[in-house]
C-alpha cells in the first residue's frame, strides 16, 4: 500500500468536541502508523457560521492534543477549484438547476409520504425547457443546484462496516449549490480529497449516505474514491446521543478543567473497540495499537468517570518536571518534587493539587471529636525532636500507641483527622514531613 493521505475536515462553527476529536484522532493514528500524512482541512463554505476565532480554537486544542497536522487550507480560499467543478458537471449534464421554494419541496415530500413512496425528489426539474426556465427566473427565482445521481449501485468495502451498497436510486439527487451560489459541503469535499490525493476518507457514520453520493461525483469528475472507513457516533454513559452535552465535552472546557491530552486520546482511541479502555502516555502507544479492524459496529459509549479514571491513571505517572509549571500555576507551593509525588496520588485532575496544598501548608481546622482531645494532646508531646522525616509516623504513633495503648483505627484516624483535618488523604508517613514540626504541632493542639 501507498503511504496513505487523510484529512480531518471540522467546520469552524463551533468549538472540537470529543466527537469529533475521536474522528481526528482515529485518522491521525492511522496515518501516523502507516507513515502516511494528516491534513488539516477547515471545512468554512458556510461563512455566515463559520468564524476565526473557531479555526484558531480548534488549531490551539489539536496541537495540545497532539495531533498535528503535516498541511493544513481553508475551503473559502478555493471557491475557483470548486465554481470550475461545477461547471465541469454541468457541462456533463449531471448538475441540473431547480427552482423549487423550500414549502414546494417539503409539499412534495408529504404528498409522497402520503402515498406510501420514499421522499425522494421527483426530478421535475430536469422537465424543465429553457423557455420554462427564463420563465421561472424572470420571476425572479434563483436555480439551487441537484447533482444527477446514476440510479445505480454504490458498493465499496468500508474499513469498519464491511460490504456496503448504497442504492442511488433510493436518494434524493443531493443539492450541491444553494439558492444564493453558496456551496454545501458535499462537493467542495470531494474537489479537494481528489486534489490533496486523500486516499482515506475516515469520518462518522453519520456521512455513510452522503458517500453513496459522493463516490459518484469523485467518478464523475475523473477522480478515483478513496477507501471508505465510517466510525460508530459516541453516546453518553447512560445510551443517549451526546449532542446536548457536546458544549461541555469541548477541549477548551475538558482543558480548563484539567484533564490531560493523554486521557482524552487514550479514552477516544479506544471506546468502542476490542481494546481494554487503559490509560495510555503517549500517542506512539496507540499508534501501536490502533488498527481499523479492531472498531465495532455499536455505538461507542464516552464516560467522563471512565475518562476521569484514566486521567488519575496519567497524571500518578507523571514525573515532577513535567508538570512543575502548570503545578506552580496552581500554587507556587505545590511546584515542589515531594509535595507533587505524595498527593498526586490523591488527585484526579491536575488543579485538585489546590485543596493538598491548603491541606499541608495551609490554615485547617483539625478535626478532633472531644472524648479525643486529651489523646491528641498526649500524642503531641510524643511527637520526636528534630525534623520530620519519612520515618516520624511510625516512630510517633510506635510511642502513641506504647504510651495510651489506642492502636488502629482509633489510632490512625484521630491522628490523620487532627492533622489534615479529613479523613482521607495521601500517606500520613509521607504527609507528615511535608506539613513540618511546627504546623503539625499547631494542628495537635500543642
Ligand atoms: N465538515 C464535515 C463534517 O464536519 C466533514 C465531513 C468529512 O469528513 O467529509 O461533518
């Protein structure tokens, strides 16, 4: 096989979610295992929705993802390729122009229900004479633009679905071109999968009728169709389509709220397929393990406590200098090796560091029920000289337990309660040094 070219085609309409980062991501591991090439393409013919803030955001959460691209153009810079395809079809009678209003149409389409038959444009259109024509637009109507569908077969072997065959005849000849001239996406797509030599169109199953259509004019316009490889659509944790939620699923919020790149990639890498859903730390590991074969037909099912699992998973893996710059973002004090490598075991999400270091360095108030005041207070003479170390907390509560006989949980917990003022928390033996003598003292009471 050819180094394979594929390309991520978002609509800078709004901000990359985890939909279609999971599209994104399924095409960059596949080109990068194959040695081939990922482009980026801004998918912006609709310039009423489309904005710069949009592409310039979603430029921003793909490198902090890690996908980079290796080229990268804009479709409102190439509306010439596209006016020349058009009229290239046009030329082979296969875009036809049609002068029905939006209520006509939806007209024909309930008169068609109606009478049990498919909704599918009837082609009145193409009746038209020229003198018809002249008519309607001394009318002041304005043409859209129909792509002549064969009526045929569509068949190709999708790299995820298997065997698929699209009836053409089934389909409503697709609007290329609007009422205004603008274009919808189906056609620019193709004009730039045949001239970036795109070998691999990798998207959702929501495009699998749209193919049908579109392998037609990548035929019709002396292009081969690339290979073909439709992904299942995500659903939440409980079944439901994510659509509603996708605001709050966008990288910029899952960033602001501190989940690593590696979580989300690992996660979207591998819901859905025959994989174990495992935290991963680089994108070359699921590079290694990506293969089209392994993506079921069901749904792919995104859990954000599944995804915050794999964000603890990353981030107690992270080594200090790594992180020490977004730590010292956080709190000057947490940008420090002993204190990241105690608590971090304790966060799930990078910023949980805040609530450690108001815990160690901070003003707590000890929790101490009253029967335990007098043993707190008795285990803070027993607290050994000098500094803490990693060893005071089992030499203390040695001497605590030898002097007032308590042992166990009456032990531990009235200590670690009195001194972290929670009851759960990182090791209070490596807790202990970080808190200090005199905080610790303070906290007892002594
Ligand atoms: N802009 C289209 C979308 O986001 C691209 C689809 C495609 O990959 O062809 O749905």
């Amino acid at each position: 096989m050819t180094s394979p070219i594929v390309r991520f085609a978002p609509s800078p309409t709004g901000r990359l979610h985890v939909g279609n980062v999971r599209t994104a991501l399924i095409n960059w591991l596949f080109a990068k295992g194959q040695g081939g090439k990922f482009i980026l393409r801004i998918d912006d013919t609709d310039v009423e929705r489309s904005t710069k803030e949009n592409e310039d955001a979603l430029k921003v959460d793909l490198e902090w993802l890690g996908l980079v691209w290796a080229d990268t153009f804009n479709q409102s810079d190439r509306f010439a390729q596209y006016d020349a395809a058009a009229e290239k079809l046009r030329g082979m009678g296969l875009l036809y122009p049609c002068y029905e209003t939006a209520d006509e149409l939806d007209r024909k389409r309930k008169i068609a229900l109606s009478r049990g038959r498919p909704p599918v444009y009837d082609r009145a259109a193409l009746e038209l004479t020229d003198a018809d024509k002249a008519k309607l637009e001394a009318e002041g109507r304005k043409p859209h633009w129909r792509f002549k569908l064969s009526g045929e077969r569509v068949e190709w072997n999708d790299l995820v679905r298997g065997p698929q065959s699209i009836d053409t005849s089934s389909l409503s000849d697709p609007i290329l071109i609007r009422e205004d001239g603008s274009y919808l996406y189906t056609l620019p797509s193709v004009v730039d999968d045949i001239e970036a030599g795109i070998t691999h169109v990798v998207r959702g199953e929501d495009h699998v009728t749209n193919s049908g259509a579109q392998i037609e004019i990548f035929k019709a316009l002396g292009g081969t169709a690339p290979d073909m490889a439709h992904t299942p659509l995500l659903i939440g944790a409980d079944g439901q389509g994510l659509s509603k939620r996708l605001g709050s699923l966008s990288m910029g919020e899952l960033r602001a709220q501190g989940y690593e790149p590696m979580s989300i990639c690992s996660l979207l890498a591998k819901i859905g397929t025959s994989d174990n859903v495992e935290a991963r730390g680089s994108l070359d590991e699921l590079v290694a393990e990506f293969d089209f074969g392994k993506i079921g037909r069901s749904p792919a099912r995104f859990d954000e406590a599944e995804l915050k699992g794999l964000n603890a998973a990353i981030l107690h893996a992270l080594p200090f200098d790594t992180v020490k710059d977004r730590l010292a973002a956080v709190d000057p004090r947490a940008a420090d090796e002993a204190f990241w490598t105690v608590v971090r075991e304790n966060c799930s999400l990078l910023p949980e560091v805040a609530g450690w270091v108001d815990t160690v360095f901070g003003d707590i108030t000890p929790l101490v029920d009253d029967e335990d005041k007098e043993f707190v207070a008795t285990a803070a003479t027993l607290l050994p000289d000098g500094e803490l170390t990693g060893e005071t907390w089992s030499q203390w509560t040695n001497a605590v337990k030898a002097e007032t006989g308590r042992k166990g949980r009456g032990l531990f917990m009235t200590l670690r309660k009195a001194l972290t003022g929670q009851e759960h928390g990182p090791d209070m033996g490596a807790i202990l040094p970080l808190i200090g003598r005199e905080r610790a003292l303070k906290r007892l009471g002594g």
